[in-house]
C-alpha cells in the first residue's frame, strides 16, 4: 500500500516580527494564506526509513533526518511505539529554500500520509501538535486555507476569505537562511514592538478585495532579506511594472510575492517577470488552498 498526501505552499500577507524571545524564536502576528503550488509526499512501507526528492530545486533538500518529513514519520511511530520503516517520496513543485514553507509543508505531508498508511489515527490535535513540535510553519501547511499565526506561528486561528486571489511568484536565483534573516531582522530593529496583526488586513480577506488586501499587506522581514539579498529589489520593481497591485518578500525570502487583480493580470506579471532577467522562474497559482489532503491510495500488487 502507498499513501500520496498533496500539501500548498504558502505566503504571509502580514508578517508582524517582535524582539527575540529567550528561546531566540520571535513572537508573531503572521498572517497565513495557502497557495496553490503544491508538493506532494508518497509513503511506501520499507525496509528503513529513507527520503527521496524529485523536481525543481530537489538537489537542495537534505535526504537525511533532518528533513522534516523523515522528522515527521519519526515523531508520529515514536508515540505509537512503531519503527518509522517508510519510504518518503517527495515530488517537489514549492520553490526550495523559497520563503514559502516548502519543507514545512513536507513535514505535514509526511505526517498525513504515515497515520494513513499505519492506522495511527491521531487526532486533529495530535497531529497538530506533531506539527508544532517539527516547526513553526508546520500546523499551518496541515490545515491551509487562511490562519493567524501568533506564538512563534504556531497557534492558529483560522480566518475567513472571501474570494479568490491571484498571485504570481518569482522564484530568485539562490535561498537565503530563515535564520539568517531573523538575525538581520534583529541587527536592524533592535526595537520591534509587540507585534499585531491589522485589522484592516483581516477584513480584506474576509471580504475577498484584492485591492484592499494590496493596500495592507506587510512584511517586517522584507528590509532585513532585501539587505541580504539586494537583487529582490530589482524583481519586486518588474513585476510592479508589469501592472502588480502590490509586491513584497514571501516571508523570510528570497521568493517575491505579488498580488494581481485577476487572472489575466497574473498572466501578464508571470510573463514580465519570466522576461525581465531579474529571477529563474515566475509561477501564477491562486489562493487560498486547502491544507494536506490525501490525494492517492493505492494498494499492493
Ligand atoms: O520553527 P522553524 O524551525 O521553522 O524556525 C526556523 C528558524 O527561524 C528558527 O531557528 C529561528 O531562527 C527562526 N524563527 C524565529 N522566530 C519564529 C520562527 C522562526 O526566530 N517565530
């Protein structure tokens, strides 16, 4: 028996950053929006544990226990008391190293698809938990849709959204560190306020207005990312050109988020970019996406 789990990337339409906690993690308002770019995790009993990548950018993905996915499948055999004998499949399409939770979303996919093919059955709240013990963008890439994030991210309460949005992604040449980025963050704001999320933001997404949405988003990671990696600024103006309603860093970068009126306009921007010579790849997806879902179950010869 193989269980296939389908898992969104995501970008952050807030991320409201304060001053390191003594556990060096930030606390957060992190405004959460499933996209729809997805990675999907397959798991196949096997002799031992063992992860392979395919896709864009899989040369990157660590293949050994530091993957969240194999982490995943750890955690979840070792509260049931059972050897966490898989094969992990995973067939890359979230940008690697991109600022869009790719290897968060793994995490939960893996997660998904080992209680399927075991029969651990976990609760909602175990597996959240699981999630929240493997990182602070997990729970989110398990429930997808629309969250606020507070905590280190990983309390969730879910939001409303109203409509469809229309994003393109610009997919930069190289990663940045999320923790080099927080430290940048904290060599340049020695004194962030406690962060809060916008009320203004909310209810754009709950009444699904690309516009308003555009006026209210925000990143308190962009300057540190953008002093990491100074080309952005170069891919955030292209795709502003091209008629973007808004452009901003996807969380700790270097992927470039914007915000498009409709489809069509998303097209336009996805090309402008791919054209502009100023990243590797544009991407247009729509948001939200629902959270890592059970696509394939497919059972022995
Ligand atoms: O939780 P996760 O493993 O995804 O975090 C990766 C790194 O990002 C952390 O080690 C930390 O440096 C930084 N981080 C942070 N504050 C957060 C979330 C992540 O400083 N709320």
């Amino acid at each position: 028996m193989s269980v296939t789990v389908r898992v969104p990337a995501k970008v952050n339409v807030q991320l409201a950053v304060g001053a390191a906690r003594p556990d060096g993690f930030h606390d957060l308002a992190n405004v959460f929006l499933a996209v729809g770019l997805y990675d999907e995790v397959t798991v196949t009993p096997a002799d031992e544990l063992r992860v392979t990548c395919e896709g864009p950018g899989s040369d990157q993905v660590p293949l050994d226990r530091t993957n969240l996915a194999a982490r995943a499948a750890e955690l979840l055999a070792a509260r049931h008391g059972i050897a966490p004998d898989v094969h992990l499949h995973i067939a890359k399409d979230i940008p690697v190293a991109g600022g869009m939770a790719g290897g968060s979303a793994d995490g939960a996919a893996a997660l998904v698809a080992c209680d399927a093919l075991w029969g651990t059955d976990a609760t909602r709240d175990e597996l959240l938990d699981i999630c929240a013990e493997l990182g602070s963008d997990v729970p989110f890439s398990l429930v997808g849709g629309a969250a606020l994030g507070t905590g280190r991210g990983e309390k969730l309460t879910p939001l409303e959204v109203g409509g469809t949005f229309h994003w393109v992604f610009a997919v930069a040449d190289g990663g940045l560190s999320t923790p080099a980025v927080y430290r940048e963050f904290d060599r340049l704001t020695p004194d962030a306020p406690d962060p809060e999320a916008s009320p203004a933001l909310l209810e754009a997404l709950r009444t699904g207005d690309a516009e308003a949405l555009a006026a209210t988003v925000s990143n308190d990671l962009q300057p540190a990312a953008l002093s990491l990696f100074p080309a952005l600024h170069d891919t955030l103006a292209a795709g502003t050109a091209a008629g973007a309603l808004t452009a901003l860093v996807s969380g700790s970068g270097p992927t470039t988020a914007f915000l498009t009126a409709d489809a069509t306009s998303a097209r336009k921007v996805a090309d402008a970019l791919t054209a502009s010579g100023t990243c590797r790849t544009a991407r247009a997806a729509t948001a939200p996406a629902r959270g890592a879902k059970i696509v394939r179950r497919v059972a022995p010869e």
